[in-house]
C-alpha cells in the first residue's frame, strides 16, 4: 500500500505522481522487477543476490547504501553518475551529500522507513545549479539483507533527465512515495542455486576511501564486481 497525502505536508513536499519520462518509467521499471525477482518469501533479497548484470542498464546510476544509524546511511557502491553529479568520489559518504540541507531530515525519515517497515521509497527531485537549468530526476530504493539477515542495506538507482551542467548538484524532494513491502501474497524463492551463485556473482562492497569508513564486517564475504 503506497502511503501519499492529498496535499503537502509542513516540509512542503508533494507526493510522487508519476517518475518522468516514459523511458525512464520503463528503465526503472525493470530496476524494481529485477529487485522483485530475486526476494524470497521472508523480506528482501540479500545483498550478494544482487547481480550487476541483471541491472546493468542502469549500472552507472546504481548505488548500495549501509544503514549506519536510524534515518542514517552511507554509500558502499556508487555509480559514475553519482560522482558526476556531485563533482567528486562519494563512495563512503553518506548519502545526504547529495540533498539540500533542508530536505535531509525528509531524507531522514524516508530512510527510517525503508529499513524498519521495510519499504520502496521514490523520491522525485529537483537541483539548481549554480549556471544552467534546473536538473530533475527520480531515485529509487529498495531493501536488502546484509549476509548477517538484517536489513541494513538498500539498492538504489537516481535517473536525472537533462544536461548535467556543473557540478555539484544537490537535490530537494519535491514528491515521495513510500510503499511497505508485502509479504503475505509474494511468491516462494528463487531457486535454491542462487545462494550458491551469489557467493561470485554477488554485488561487490569495495572499501570507501575515508579512512575504516568502508572497512567490510568481518563476518561479509567478499564479491567479484561488475567489469565493463
């Protein structure tokens, strides 16, 4: 059940009416079905269930995030869009870097939501570049399982549409939507070989370069990344 407003709430943030362009529908579309196609009847899928080929037309705008504290995350993956966007690396940053100080409590309470209920959560935005036009986009995130069992991970994918311009480019929300996962009417798991699968095909966690901000939990394995 999507969880909207008639009407803007005191942060003055809209609902998500619709994700943009129908291309962009389209693409993140399919984002969302192969997140969909790898849960299991017991919540969201793990993180090493994620193959980068089955993203990898949107594998420059994909991201994994760590939940780090409640309504808190960090970057672990972080496609090249997002470094254009910002102007810089941003692999073990949080992910509020990428938002306008006043939407990051929005932020905030999106990411409480996305790891406790857990839930999808689209956000549509917006970023004024110091020269150039506007720049809209959409950002996408779904839960994952770490290998632990909890969910503290999500994948992510953020579509802008027009010229980039100069960077960086930081974002307010102008809608959201926020949908709690169903578990009672999902159909049974993926074939039991996936488990063995992910153990080289899985999403690959590299260390941030801040210090042991992206140190991997001694108990995660390892995963091969995605080369192009």
């Amino acid at each position: 059940m999507c969880d909207e407003h008639d009407k803007s709430d005191e942060t003055g943030i809209t609902p998500l009416k619709r994700l943009g362009t129908k291309d962009d529908d389209v693409l993140l579309g399919e984002f969302v079905a192969y997140w969909q196609k790898m849960r299991g009847p017991d919540g969201p899928p793990r993180r090493s269930d994620i193959d980068p080929r089955g993203i990898s037309a949107l594998i420059s705008n994909a991201f994994v995030i760590e939940r780090i504290a409640p309504g808190l995350a960090r970057l672990r993956i972080a496609g090249t869009h997002l470094s254009d966007m910002l102007g810089m690396e941003v692999r073990g940053m949080p992910l509020s870097a990428l938002f306008q100080p006043a939407h990051r409590d929005p932020l905030a309470d999106d990411l409480v939501q996305l790891f406790d209920a857990p839930a999808i959560v689209h956000h549509r935005l917006r970023a004024h570049p110091a020269r150039g036009a506007a720049l809209d986009a959409t950002m996408v995130m779904l839960p994952l399982r770490s290998d632990l069992g909890d969910t503290s991970r999500a994948l992510g994918c953020v579509l802008s549409r027009g010229t980039l311009g100069k960077a960086p480019h930081r974002f307010e929300i102008l809608g959201r939507s926020i949908t709690p996962l169903d578990l009672s009417d999902h159909p049974a798991a993926i074939p039991a070989q996936a488990e063995t699968q992910s153990q080289t095909s899985g999403f690959a966690e590299p260390h941030a370069p801040f210090g042991d901000a992206g140190a991997e939990h001694p108990s995660e394995r390892p995963y091969l990344r995605l080369v192009r």
